[in-house]
C-alpha cells in the first residue's frame, strides 16, 4: 500500500479548461465537455460516487468511489476535448457531507478541498511559468507526502512527453491508451498504415509515458 489511510476515501476530480475565455468556438468546446462527462458516467458508473458534470463555464468535476479509473477518466476527457488544454486536479479525503450520486456539488470535505489546492496550485505554476509545468496534480489527505510528491513528479514528467506531441502523434496514442489493444487495431480505426502508427509511437514516446501512465494507474487503483 503507497498511501497510508485512515478513514474512507474518496477521490475528488477537479477539471479546468486552460484559457477557456480566449477560445472562440467556446459553446462548441462547452458542448462537446457534455458529452463526454456523460460518456463517462455511463461507462464508470461503477467506480462513481456522484456523476461528472459542468460546475462553472470552464470546470467540471466529478466523485469516484474509488481510483481505479481516475486516469483512465482524465485520458479520455484530454483526448475528447483536443487540442484544448486542461488541468486536472486529484483530491484523496473524506467527504464529510451528504453525497448526491446524480449531482457533484453541495458535498463538502477533504477530498474536494485537496482537489481545488491541486488545481489552485498547477495554476500558480503556470502564472510562474515554471519550466515543467504539469497539467495534473495530485492532493492527499493525512501524512502521504512522499508518495504524493513520488505521483507529482511523475505528472510532471508526462506532461513534459505529452507538449512534445503534435496532433497527430496526440491522436494516435490517445487511442492506443484508451483501447489498448494493438497497432493494427489503431491504424483500422484511424484508417492509417500500421508503419504509420509505429513510427508516432517510438517518435512520440509512447513506451515510456504508457509505463507512466500505469504506475500511477497501479497506485491510485489502491486507494478506495
């Protein structure tokens, strides 16, 4: 066990569109952002204490039960809603109110409260213009400063892989993350030669953020 936890967790997702102002097809973007919490409720619904939805203009959250699915979640959100940049922010606490399984808003406690720091802080970084700036953040409750700072740096360093990308590497591994299943799968969906997605995927990086991706998968898959 990474983290240690004394009381029922939960885990808070907060999401926010980087620069959502500036966008011009911003009821587009606001729409398809629907669509897709609404894919993921139907498809997590087992892993969902209260249901994803839009809370402000630019930001969304949702309550898992557990963190088996919380990178799988933030993939799919990234890759729907591409090239949009966001941010992510991961909170691991108690809820200490009521929780409404339809609706995540009016609960209230640690977990929510860690999950608005995460994303608090990857927007100081950014005004910092900090070097690696990071798109996720993960908050825990309680004394798991080692391990949080373990999950952190790997964050960081996903996402230093993830600016390098163009869109078309982007694309294809979206799906090879999302399916996982095998290159002449992902060509036939994309309707590509398989050499094409090899090609992206050692260009790309692919090997190295997917192991990333499952460490972090593996440690939040514990808590809950």
């Amino acid at each position: 066990m990474y983290f240690l936890i004394n009381y029922q967790p939960y885990i808070a997702i907060i999401g926010d569109i980087k620069g959502s102002k500036a966008i011009k097809n911003r009821k587009e973007v606001q729409e398809n952002l629907a669509m897709v919490l609404n894919e993921i409720n139907d498809h997590y619904s087992d892993d969902i204490a209260s249901r994803f939805m839009i809370t402000l203009g630019d930001e969304f959250q949702g309550l898992l039960l557990n963190g088996t699915s919380a990178m799988k979640i933030i993939s799919r959100i990234e890759g729907r809603l591409d090239p949009v940049k966001l941010r992510f922010g991961i909170g691991v606490g108690e809820i200490t109110t009521k929780i409404n399984p339809y609706m995540a808003i009016g609960a209230d406690g640690p977990g929510y409260h860690k999950a608005r720091a995460a994303i608090e802080y990857l927007k100081e970084n950014e005004k910092r213009k900090q070097s690696s700036v990071s798109d996720i953040r993960l908050e825990v409750e309680g004394e798991n400063q080692e391990p949080q700072m373990f999950i952190n740096t790997i964050f960081g360093l996903m996402a230093a892989l993830k600016a390098s990308w163009t869109k078309r590497q982007r694309e294809i591994i979206q799906d090879m993350l999302e399916h996982r299943d095998n290159q002449t799968e992902t060509a036939k969906r994309l309707n590509i030669k398989q050499p094409t997605v090899s090609k992206v995927l050692v260009t790309g990086n692919y090997y190295a953020y997917e192991g990333a991706f499952d460490t972090v998968e593996k440690v939040l898959g514990e808590i809950g």
